[in-house]
C-alpha cells in the first residue's frame, strides 16, 4: 500500500508565552483528523531540529490533569525550543494512544479500578499503544527538515521516525516529576513500554533511577 500522504492547507501566526510560532494544519490521506506543525524559526533544510511529535491529550494538555504527564512534556518542549530559537512541535490527534477520549475515559475508571495504563486498554480490547507515526513522518517532510533532535523518551517513537526515513540524530529525554497521582501510569511507561525514564518524586526529592538508558 503507498504511504499516506498530507496537505498543508494554511499557516497563521500564534504568538505565545514562549516567543511566536507558527501553525500549520495539514489534511491527509490516512484520516479525518486535524494534525498540525507548531513551529518556531526557520527549519527548513536543517540539520538536528528540535523536535516533538506530541500525540493529543485533552485531558492533559488542556485540562491539566495529574493522572499524566503530557501537558508537562508539552509546556517542556516548547520551552526547549524557544531556547533554541527554532524547533517544531507536531501534535498528532491521536487520544488516549490512539484509542480516543471516550476510550481513554473508560481506561481510567478501570485504572481506578486498580488496573494498570496497559492492562486497562486491553481489557477494552484496545492494543496497549495503537499509535502511528507516519503523519508525523510527512509532515516534518513537508517542512523541509534534513534530521531531528527528538524530544521524547520513548524508544518506539524514535525507531518508528526511522523507520519512516527520518533521521534521528539524538534523543532529548523530557523527564517528570513524579507524585501520588501520576506514580503508577509512569511506572508502567517504564517498566511495561520501555519509557526510558529517571523519575524523580517531589515528594521526597530523590531521583529514581528507572532508565533503560545510559
């Protein structure tokens, strides 16, 4: 089957807390949904952009829940790429990791239920990340970009990136500080989906070490 392809429709300007970037959004072949670039500089025919392929999380991003850490991860990449001057966020509308809010809301009941991030998917009949990253792939094609600093700690991500023909040339780990309400959903990334992570608790203030990671 040929690769899915995409659109950039329009770009307007969003000046933010962080410097003022620039939003694209992009039809595409694959799906209905609105996946966008939210970018800062000039990337266009770059070498190591800074770069964060964000999967959407309402709950998280917008709504500032505690129960993960996305919304920090994303509040933490546009700060690193302000600091660089240049950088690019791709926020792909894949919910819950992929399963959607309302999936994702039911994961939650049966994680307060005592089940873990993963466990609560499948029992949904859900696989424990259905993600894809191929938008994400064309999209940073599309914007010109020769090869990525990629802000993440997850292993799969980046050989997803890879394996799409983008060069990864160096990791750009984004940690978390970890408390009662997000301690278990990070143990689980870490020791279920190869996260590579040193958590840290804010409540003792001592560093965890949990990494896969030199």
């Amino acid at each position: 089957m040929p690769k899915p392809s995409v659109t950039r429709i329009t770009t307007a300007r969003i000046p933010t807390a962080y410097g003022e970037f620039h939003l694209s959004y992009y039809t595409n072949t694959l799906d209905k949904k609105e996946h966008l670039a939210f970018y800062l500089g000039s990337v266009d025919d770059v070498e190591n952009v800074f770069v964060r392929i964000h999967s959407e999380c309402f709950t998280g991003d917008v709504l500032g829940s505690r129960r993960c850490d996305c919304g920090e991860q994303l509040d933490r990449s546009l700060q690193l790429i302000a600091e660089q001057g240049a950088g690019v966020l791709v926020y792909l509308r894949q919910e819950g990791r992929g399963i959607g809010l309302l999936q994702k809301l039911r994961a939650y009941n049966l994680q307060d239920q005592g089940h873990d991030t993963v466990d609560a998917n499948l029992l949904l009949g859900h696989e424990a990340d259905e993600r894809n990253y191929g938008l994400a792939a064309r999209i940073l094609e599309d914007l010109g970009i020769k090869s990525v600093s990629l802000m993440t700690n997850n292993p799969l991500k980046m050989a997803a990136l890879a394996a799409e023909g983008i060069k990864v040339s160096t990791r750009i780990p984004l940690e978390s500080v970890m408390h009662a309400d997000n301690e278990s959903y990070l143990r689980t990334k870490v020791q279920r989906m190869d996260h590579l992570l040193q958590l840290k608790s804010s409540n003792r203030g001592t560093s965890l070490r949990e990494s896969h990671d030199a």
